[in-house]
C-alpha cells in the first residue's frame, strides 16, 4: 500500500475505533473495506468533502430492546434485542436476524455494515440491515421458541415494514422462528405484506429462498473456477456448518459433480471420505431440521466416517473450501494448511469466515478467495426476488428462481472482475466487491444531500 493511501487509512480506523470502543468484529469489518477503498477516494475528493465514507460506517439508526418471556419452567427469561438500520440509500434496510448466545452490537454492527455492499451487489434496491438477539434456540422447546419470537417481533415490529425495513433469517433463525415471528407481526399489525422474507412456500415465500445461499454460494464458485478454466466437477470439498447455508452448499456442489467430504457444527466436524452424497444429505436435513441433533451423530449412523471433536474441518485435504458456519472460523495458520494440502478455491457461504491473517495467506498464495459479501449474496438477492413476488401478489415458477439467481450471481462476479483485476491478471474479489458496493450507495448518498 502506498504511503499517503496508508496514512488516511490507519487515520481513519484510529477515528473510527475512538467512536466505537470495544467492537473489535466492527472494527474488523471496516477495516477491509477502507483497505480496499481508500485509493479510490482519495481519487474522488467529493467523497472526502462530502464524508461518504464517515457517514456509512455510522449506522443511519440502532434500536435495541428488552425481550422478556417465559421458559417451560414458568420462570421470568430476559433477553436483549437489536436491529441495526444501517444505510437506506439504494433501498429499505434489508438483512437477517440472528439467535445466538454469541450475538452482541458489535456482532451485528459488523453484519449491517457488511450487508450493505452484499445488498447493493446483488443489483437489487436493498438497503443494508441486521438484528437479532443473545438468545440462543439450542435445547429450547417449540413452546418457549415460539414464545421468546412474540416477545421480540412485539417490539420489533414497530421498526420495520414492507417499504421500511425487511428481516430474514440468519444463524439459529430458521423456518420455525420465521413462522413463529411472521404470525405475531401479522397479528399486530393486521395485515399480510411481505415484511419478511424466506417465509414458508405457502404464506408468501419464495421458492428456493432456503436453497438460495448455499445454491449462491456454488454458482460463484462456479465462475470462479471458470477463470482457470475448471469447474467443481471431480472437486474434493470440505464444507463447515450444518445449517441451512452448509446443507443446500453441499447440495448444489454434490449436483455440479463434486465429492463433498465434511460438515461441522461449534463441538467439532465429521470427514466422510466416501462424500455426502444425496441419501447421507436427507440424513443431515432430518437430523439437523427436524431432530435438531449435533453432527457427532452422521459419524454413528455413517461408520466410514469419523467424528473430530473440538476441531474445525480445514486440515482435511480438498481443492475447495465452502466456510459456511460464521464469522472468523478460518484462522491464518489453518489457511496456510488449506493451501499446503492443494486447495485451490475459498468461496465464502458464511459471513467473514476467513480471518484478516487468512486472506492474506489466500492472496499471497493468489489461491481463487471470495469474500461473503460476493459469494453468498444469494441468500439476500432471492430475498430481495421474494419482496418482488410479494409486491405483484404473484409467485414464480422455481426454475424462473434459480435462472434469475443465476444470473445474478453471474452478475456479482462479472463485477468483482471489472473493479478488483490487478495488474498481474489476479482478481483480488475483496477490492472488487467493495469497490462495486460501494459506488451505487455512494452515488446515491450524494444524489440525496446530507442526510
Ligand atoms: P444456521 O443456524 O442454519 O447454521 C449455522 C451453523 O454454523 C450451525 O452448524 C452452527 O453450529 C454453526 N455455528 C454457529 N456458530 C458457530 C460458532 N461460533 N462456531 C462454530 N460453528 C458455529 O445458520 P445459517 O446456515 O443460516 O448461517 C451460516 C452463516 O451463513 C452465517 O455466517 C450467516 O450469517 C451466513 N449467511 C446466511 C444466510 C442465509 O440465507 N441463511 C445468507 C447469507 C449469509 P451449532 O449448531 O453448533 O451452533
């Protein structure tokens, strides 16, 4: 990095951190994208006099909100709730909510803020959102699920709306607290819109939203690959996660014609080195969906495979690699290892998986990486499809679906080479994804004064 482009770098972080102590996740996430942008503000002086960039890492509005119920125990719960509003320039906000005892604002600041460029990468009019709450669905019944997403879409509900804002799901929402969340805000509100997405198939969702990440995530994959003049076919894969991200990724690379060999949930991963294939899978969907069992449980039903407790999946031999758990699950040394053993792709399903460390081992080795605001933008751009079906009253066909998600993943890619090809032909996907996100919020920003 050149020296002046260093300088306002390393003062800007140094402002930034000052304003928000503490939220090293936020920091983190900022970070890469004034990395990536600095050069071309500093060619812009109408961003700096107009502080485009001061003013997206400041979320537009931040509510957070008590969320008491009570457990199967009949005993008082709290819990605490949020939704960051982050940037409405291109669109009303738009992004997941998140049930996991690890949720914090800097978690879900950080989430927002990446939002917003995935969001505007996806060629759609979406704004950039998050929320969620510390509470954690593990161990939980039916009853005290249900129970805890009516205290939160009580509160939540006066924040959000069709035209204002729009959750989904993300970790530990699924269609069973969609359901449960979608019901109390219909009830409230007294009306049928399409305020959330990846709602059920038949009350308003669209079909492949559950398969659209995962599905996403490979399609990228895909045109990755096809820039070396390969493909997923034949691939060995490794694959983190369990949920809906990791299950439908192993899905669509199984399908493409690649050996999918792991899974994983936080106590550990499973290596079946015969692959996951389509039976294994609907084992997974039962297991993971149904029985809301640990992945420990594949390697009893499966002998050939075994069960790594405590350990992430990256040291295990594979051409690519699909994070698809959360955030900083790829440390530095265990890039180094999935370069060492030949890995030759990462595409994110998850959202900062790899570590600053990681990327740096990935483009240093100029293995293929793709960071999650380009690789899983799938999810959000068939939520975004879903808002459209909901807005004509009409429902598309799925293969209309998944040709628009196609191409909008096509499109993704096509914009992270136009704006992150460097000099050497390497496709540095991180510059590229933020320097295309950025560029319609920014334009937008300055079309709308300062507000
Ligand atoms: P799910 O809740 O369905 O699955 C999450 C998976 O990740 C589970 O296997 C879970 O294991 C594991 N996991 C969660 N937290 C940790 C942790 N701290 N350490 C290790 N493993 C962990 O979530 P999704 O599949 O929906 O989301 C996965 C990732 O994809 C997230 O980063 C999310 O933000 C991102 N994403 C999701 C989209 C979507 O459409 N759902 C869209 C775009 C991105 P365990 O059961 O042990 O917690």
């Amino acid at each position: 990095m050149e020296k002046h482009v260093e300088k306002y770098v390393e003062e800007f972080m140094d402002r930034m951190v000052a304003k928000n102590p503490g939220e090293k996740e936020f920091h983190q996430a900022v970070r890469e994208v004034v990395e990536s942008l600095a050069p071309y503000i500093l060619d812009n002086p109408v961003l700096m006099k107009m502080k485009i960039l001061e003013r997206i890492v400041e979320p537009e509005r931040i509510v957070m909100f008590r969320v008491p119920w009570i457990n199967d125990k009949g005993e008082v719960e709290i819990n605490k709730g949020y939704r960051i509003q982050c940037n409405s320039a291109i669109g009303p906000y738009k992004g997941g909510i998140r049930f996991h005892s690890s949720v914090n604002l800097s978690i879900l600041k950080f989430l927002a803020f990446e939002q917003t460029f995935k969001n505007s990468l996806t060629t759609l009019p979406m704004g950039g959102g998050k929320g969620g709450s510390d509470f954690s669905p593990r161990g939980k019944s039916d009853n005290e699920v249900m129970r805890f997403c009516q205290s939160f879409m009580t509160e939540l509900a006066r924040h959000i709306g069709q035209d204002t804002d729009v959750p989904a799901g993300d970790i530990g929402v699924g269609a069973r607290a969609l359901g449960y969340m979608f019901g109390q805000y219909k009830r409230l509100r007294n009306e049928f819109t399409g305020t959330l997405t990846g709602k059920g198939a038949e009350w308003g969702g669209s079909p492949l939203r559950p398969e659209a990440t995962g599905y996403g995530t490979c399609y990228f994959a895909q045109e990755m690959l096809a820039t070396r003049s390969t493909s997923l076919d034949g691939k060995i894969v490794a694959v983190s996660g369990s949920g809906n991200v990791a299950q439908f990724a192993v899905q669509k690379a199984t399908q493409l014609g690649a050996r999918v060999v792991t899974l994983s949930d936080s106590n550990g991963y499973i290596y079946d080195p015969d692959g996951i294939d389509a039976e294994k899978l609907a084992y997974v969907f039962e297991l993971k969906n149904i029985f809301r069992g640990r992945i420990r449980e594949y390697a009893d039903k499966y002998p050939n495979a075994k069960y790594v407790a405590d350990q992430r999946p990256w040291s295990v031999k594979c051409d690519i690699a699909l994070p698809c758990a959360t955030q900083n699950e790829v440390s530095g040394k265990e890039a180094a290892t999935l370069v060492g053993n030949g890995c030759i792709c990462v595409a994110e399903g998850a959202n900062m998986p790899s570590t600053p460390e990681a990327i740096a081992v990935f483009q240093k080795a100029r293995i293929l990486y793709a960071p999650g605001k380009a690789a899983n933008a799938g999810g959000v751009a068939t939520s975004g499809l879903e808002m459209t079906q909901n807005s004509m009253r009409l429902k598309w066909a799925p293969e209309e679906v998944d040709a628009r998600l196609h191409s909008i993943m096509r499109d993704i890619h096509a914009a992270c080479t136009k704006y992150g090809t460097e000099e050497d032909g390497y496709i540095n996907y991180v510059k590229g994804a933020n320097i295309a996100g950025f560029i319609k919020v920014a334009n937008a920003m300055l079309a709308h004064g300062v507000v």
